[in-house]
C-alpha cells in the first residue's frame, strides 16, 4: 500500500519570498513522484514528476522538487512565489505494482498556497 | 491538440436519482481513469479503463460504475445517489503504458445532490 502526507495543509506567503511545500511517502515498492497544481474550478494540472534518475527535478513555471529517498520525501520549492501561484499543490505516487497501479495516484490532502502582496 | 473534456461541468441531482458522465480523452489515449474529489475525503481513485476492459478500481461501492468505448470515451455513473456523493469527478487519460506514465486531467464534473 502507498500513502502520502502533506505536512502543511494551509501555507501563506508573501510575494517574491521563497517557499517550500512538504511531502512525505511510503510504498513498498519503487515509486514515481508528482506534484500537481489545481487552481479554483478547475482540473489538476502537472508541474513536475520524478521517475529515475536525478533526484532535482525542475517543472514549470519555476518549481522544483528532490526526491530523497532516504527521507522518503519529495518536498516542492520555488525561489520567488508570484500572486499567480495562488492554488492548492497535490503530491502524489504511484509505482510499479501491477495491475494495481494502473491509472491510480494516491495523493496527498492538498497544501493551500496563499501569495499575499 | 485538445485536452480531456468533461461534460456535464455542474449538475444538481436528488438524492435516490442516477447520474452519468462523460469524458472524452486527448486522442491517443487509451487509458481514462476516475477520480472523486471531497473536501473530507481528498482525492481518491476510482477506477480505470483500458481498450474497454476495466484494469484497475478503488474502493467504492457497487452503485459507481464505469464503462469505456472503443473510441476510447468514458462514462461513469452513480446510482442510488446520496448526499455524500456530491462531489467534483475528474477523469485523467494517458496512454496507459506503465504506472510512469503522465495523467491529463479534465476539469471536472461538479455533482450535488440535494
């Protein structure tokens, strides 16, 4: 079985200051990482994934996220938030366990992203 | 290239009617996955379908349904409705070749059921 937690689940923050959003996981098997973004009455959009690799994953609009394997984490940052950041950020997993993983992410609860002027 | 449409985006249901949805994934995609979105709950999986053949569900019971065409379009519905149904259903296509690959989200179905 796999789970995510998102440690925060309300962060505010000001214009141009740097943020981090926290993302533990568990899963019994290797797992492939995601963050997406999902603005008010929309859909989930994409920012990042990690799946081999280099552990620094870089997304869009200038986020990115390590994969730390040790600490089982996969924290999301960005160096400079803009008011367009505003939105709730999901981390999700999945990994290779057969039929069980077919079109399923577990997520996590959801971060609040607040920019504030 | 199109994205995953959804229709309907809002409808409003009773509780004890039936309700299906709809989505339409970018082409290409074989796979459409369901997923119901709560302010309690989170986001959680619903099921997922392949060339027609469900491959793949989560833990909800036996009134949520699904259905896939060969051109690859998804329906899902719900019936016996209750209040706790109402929620946002979003569908997600891929290609569906291995757990790696990116999901595309719609925009959702809003449900209410009064």
């Amino acid at each position: 079985a796999q789970s995510v937690t998102q440690l925060d689940s309300q962060v505010p923050v000001f214009e141009e200051a740097p943020v981090e959003l926290r993302c533990n996981y568990s899963s019994s098997v290797s797992v492939y990482l995601f963050w997406y973004v999902q603005y008010p009455n929309q859909g989930l959009q994409l920012l990042l994934k990690y799946l081999s690799g280099s552990t620094l994953v870089k997304g869009i609009n200038g986020f990115e996220a390590e994969f730390n394997k040790s600490q089982t984490s996969f924290h999301l940052r960005k160096p400079s938030v803009h008011i367009s950041d505003t939105a709730e950020y999901f981390c999700a997993v999945t990994g290779d366990a057969g039929g069980t993983s077919y079109g399923k992410l577990t997520f996590g609860q959801g971060t609040i992203l607040t920019v504030h002027p | 290239k199109a994205g995953v449409t959804q229709t309907p985006r809002y409808l409003i249901k009773t509780r004890g009617q039936q309700v299906t949805l709809s989505c339409s994934p970018i082409s290409g995609h074989r796979s459409v996955s369901w997923y119901q979105q709560t302010p309690g709950q989170g986001l959680q999986f619903l099921f997922e379908y392949f060339s027609e053949t469900q491959r793949n569900k989560g833990n909800f019971p036996g009134r949520f349904s699904g259905r896939q065409f060969s051109n690859s379009r998804s329906e899902m519905s719900v019936s016996t409705l209750e209040l706790g149904d109402s929620a946002l259903y979003l569908c997600a296509s891929s290609s569906g070749q291995g757990a790696s690959g990116e999901l595309f989200f719609g925009e959702g179905s809003r449900l209410t059921v009064l």
